[in-house]
C-alpha cells in the first residue's frame, strides 16, 4: 500500500484554514506537457472529518506541526485583518471605502474593492 504524502500546506481563505497535501513526482512517472512536478491534493477544511481522517495518517509529530501551522497562519491572518480596519478608519482609505461601496454596479464595486484590498495589504506589507 502506498503510504499517503506528508507533505502540506495550509491556506487561509476568507478566514478559514484549508489544508492541501502534496507529493513530488519524479521526473519518469511525469510527460513533458500533461503532468506537474508536485501533485496536489485537497484534504479538507480544518476540523472536518475528511481532514481528520487524513491527521489520523500523520505521525503524532506531524499533527502537531500542522495545528502550529494553522494557528500560526490563523494569527497572521486576523492581525492583517485588524491593521486593515485600522487603516480604513483612517482618511485617505475611509473616504475611498465609502466611495467605493456607494458604487451601484456590482461588478464595479467588487473590482474596486479588490484594489484597494490590495493597497491596504501593501501598504501594512511596507511599514
């Protein structure tokens, strides 16, 4: 039996840590143009069954690494997320944001947030 890859990662999206496996392939078992070097595979949001599953594979070693992992991930995240509000109560991003959600057409709307997201995140990045 082919024993299940032990190498993750986690990715933290809208808030919720997702945890992805990956395994390397060697260069026989891959052609030049189909198949990547690393094959990902999806394993769960964290703290559902499938991924519980798939921590009942891991060393107990390897449990622990990914709930530090989470965590870390976790904090990072919502410390962004704090700077971010911050930010946006301060003037040249709180009249941007308000400008920006008066907009009527969604799609518009979305775009323009995105960016501004983008420059909120860079300018935490920066300083």
């Amino acid at each position: 039996m082919k024993k299940s890859p032990k190498n993750f990662s986690v990715k933290i999206i809208r808030g919720l840590p997702y945890v992805y496996s990956w395994s390397y392939r060697k260069k026989s078992h891959r052609s030049h143009t189909v198949l990547p070097r690393y094959h990902w595979k999806y394993r769960g949001r964290y703290g559902t069954k499938g991924l519980q599953n798939f921590m009942k594979q891991l060393d107990v070693e390897e449990q622990l690494q990914l709930k530090k992992e989470v965590q870390i991930k976790l904090n990072v995240f919502q410390e962004t997320q704090k700077k971010i509000n911050i930010l946006l109560e301060q003037e040249p991003f709180k009249t941007r944001y308000t400008e920006v959600t008066k907009i009527k057409n969604r799609h518009t709307r979305e775009k323009m947030l995105v960016e501004l997201m983008r420059e909120l995140k860079q300018e935490i990045k920066n300083n």
